[in-house]
C-alpha cells in the first residue's frame, strides 16, 4: 500500500517511490522487506485502478455529473465523466467526495458522444444524474442537453468569459497586455527584472487576471518610492490606473461570487446574494465596461437559477473538481508526446480512493490484486487506448535490417 500512495499522492516517478521506501528502512533502520521494482509498483497502481474503475460505481443516491476534456496530448483527448453528490456538502468538493464513472479517448467529441458518454455512465450508475456541470463548450451542453439532463454551467469559466466578451477586445486593455507583455521580454534578466509582472497565461487568461491586476494595483501604489529608473521604467502604468482600478473592482466580484458559491453551494438564497452583489458592486455607479461586466454576470446567475426550477437542492455549480483531476494527469504523462495516453490513466479512478488514508485503509488492495490480471489491463487498453507510437517506432527501427 505505501507504494502506491507514496506514486498516486505525490508528484514523484515511479523509481522515486523505491528511493523513498529506501531511505526509510536507513532513516528507521528496521527492514521493510523486499523492495519491488518500479515495474510492479506501476503494476499495482493499474490492476487497482481498473478494479476500482469496473467495480465502485456508486449505486442508490442522487449525484450529478461533472464532464471535461483534457488537454490534446499526441493528437488525442481523454474525456472524463465524474460523479459527485447531488446535494452539496457545505464545502468545495474534494477528491475523495467524487467517482470517476467514464474515461474515454479520442481525436475529438461531438455532441452525440458526449450524450453516449453520459448514458453509459448513467448505466453503470443505475440512474441518471440529477444535473451535470460543464464548461461552455457547446459539445458538452448539447450532449447534455440530448441526454435530457439538467444542465449547469461551471461558475468560473463563465464569469471568466462575461470579462473576456467585454474587455478581450477592449483597446485599452489590449493596449496594456500588449505593454506587459513587451516589459516582460525588455526586462528580462536585467536589473528591472525582480519587479517584472506574473506571466499572462495565454489559455484561460481571464479566469487568471488576479495575478497581474494584483501586481498593477500595488506597482501603482509603491511607484512613488521607487528610484528614478525603476520609476521611470514602470511609469507607463499611470495612464492605465482607471483601467487597473476597474480590472480591481471586477477580480474582486469574481472572487466573492466564486467562493460564496463553492462554500455554500448554488441555490435560491445564495442566487439572491450574488445577484444582490452584482447590482451593487458592478452595475451601481460603474462604468460602460464594468457594467457590461455586471449585465453579463447577472444574466449568468438568472439562467442558473431557472434551472434550479424552484427546488430548495443546493446544488455543486463548479467543475474545480475535475481540473484538479486533470493537473494530477499532467503531472504524471511522460514529457515524450508519441507515448500519448497509456494505462497508466488508471490511476485517475484509484486516487479519489485513496487520497484520504481513512478511505484507503477500507480497500482491500490484496484482494483487488488478485482479482486483477495483468492480461485484463491489456485487453482494457487495446480496447479504449491507441497503440503507443513509442513502442512502435522501437519495433520498427529494431526490426531494420
């Protein structure tokens, strides 16, 4: 078991994990047995991912879905079906609160394989779920809207997206990422460099604008004590300070409608609360922009509130969740893309399952291995993975005559 925790739990490699159990028998001094090579520990992260995967689906109970593509990773997405409860739990969903009911890879999915998906996850659960949540993509709606479920769109993405309809071709602020930008690459490794801004992802950039909005509003207020050059340097910034201050006012709404929503759940008296929010905030006394920003934003909460249909549910409005599920992927694909997607995705059931030891002292890893041969996970994988390329190009070029 400390094998697996030790590779699922943390960001290390698989011959890591061996390194670590080593300095524990020096450190305790006490044998730990024979120590497994890193093949067997990847071994038995996969038998009991698939195990989990094929056996645990929640059954009884009223959850929802929770759907999302990864990244493109050799041309191919996984796309990912969780199960969360229904009702929330008065607090942000954690791991070990979710399922993973579906994992499915392709070159792409329209919007009659989403609804595929979701009826395969349905039959695996033995019910429909009660709503699902997703970004804005329309496959993803549309599948859920063929599917005749309920259908909630995620808080974050949208509010970042009601701030990039109005600002993302706004002059004055292409004006000033453009500036930030160039600073950047001016400034680089140079004895300015230590006041440089945070780097501007370039995907999902407004749902990240905290950062650098942050950064503009102290530079604006630091500005004065600064010496000459650095002043002179970073004084660009003074015929943006409305723009900043504005930016300000937006993050800081952003941010509220966020955690009040993640905390406390989306249902008729926090829809109040944030629509309250937003007439006072962003609307009241504002500019054309931010009350752009507001309209948008208000427009947002109404629709999601309609779907509610009058139920008193307090209902999961967030797909956090299934991100941080795809960062714990990222952290484990091989830097080499020809590999694409491997077994090793069965990780990705078995770690809601064992990211609390409580939960993970309640499965039975000895017998979850026996059940598990290792020719199930090659038949799972030549049925829903493609063929590693890397594995390929070593047959073919061994195979040279």
């Amino acid at each position: 078991m400390l094998c697996v925790l030790i590779y699922v739990r943390t960001g290390c490699g698989l011959r890591t994990v061996i390194s670590i159990i080593g300095i524990f028998e020096e450190v305790t001094g006490e044998p730990l047995g024979k120590l497994p090579c890193y093949n067997s520990v990847a071994n038995w992260v996969r038998k009991l991912g698939l195990s989990v995967y094929e056996d645990d689906a929640p059954q009884g109970g009223k959850y929802a879905h929770i759907i999302d593509e990864s990244i493109m990773i050799n041309k191919e997405k996984l796309l990912v079906v969780l199960g969360v409860p229904a009702e929330h739990t008065g607090k942000p969903l954690n791991h070990d609160d979710v399922t993973i009911l579906g994992m499915h890879i392709g070159n792409r999915f329209k919007r009659n394989d989403v609804k595929e998906v979701i009826d395969k996850a349905s039959e695996k659960t033995g019910s429909s779920p009660e709503y699902g949540i997703s970004d804005g993509a329309h496959n993803l709606v549309g599948g859920f809207k063929d599917a005749g479920i309920a259908h909630h769109l995620d808080i974050s993405h949208t509010l970042g997206n009601c701030m990039k309809h109005v600002y993302g071709k706004d002059a004055d602020f292409v004006s000033l990422t453009e500036k930030l930008g160039k600073i950047r690459l001016q400034y680089h490794l140079t004895d300015k460099a230590w006041l440089l801004p945070p780097n501007m992802r370039a995907m999902a950039r407004f749902m990240n604008l905290r950062e650098w909005v942050t950064w503009g509003q102290k530079m604006l207020g630091c500005l004065d004590s600064l010496d000459d050059d650095m002043k002179e340097a970073y004084s660009f910034l003074l015929q943006y300070r409305d723009l900043i201050d504005e930016l300000g006012v937006c993050v800081e709404s952003v941010t509220y409608l966020e955690t009040l929503c993640k905390r406390e759940g989306f249902g008729l008296r926090t829809n109040a609360l944030c629509q309250h929010h937003i007439i006072r905030n962003l609307i009241g006394n504002a500019t054309n922009r931010r009350a752009c920003v507001g309209l948008r934003m208000l427009d947002y909460f109404k629709r999601q509130a309609a779907v509610l249909n009058d139920s008193r549910q307090i209902r999961n409005i967030s797909s956090d969740i299934i991100e941080s599920e795809f960062g714990i992927l990222k952290s484990k694909v091989s830097s080499n893309k020809l590999h694409g997607f491997t077994p090793m995705i069965l990780m990705l059931p078995l770690y809601p399952k064992i990211a609390v030891y409580s939960d993970a002292k309640k499965q039975n890893f000895k017998v979850r291995l026996a059940n598990v041969k290792l020719k199930d996970i090659d038949l799972w994988a030549k049925e829903n993975l493609s063929p590693n390329r890397v594995a390929l190009r070593s047959r073919t070029l061994n195979n040279a005559s």
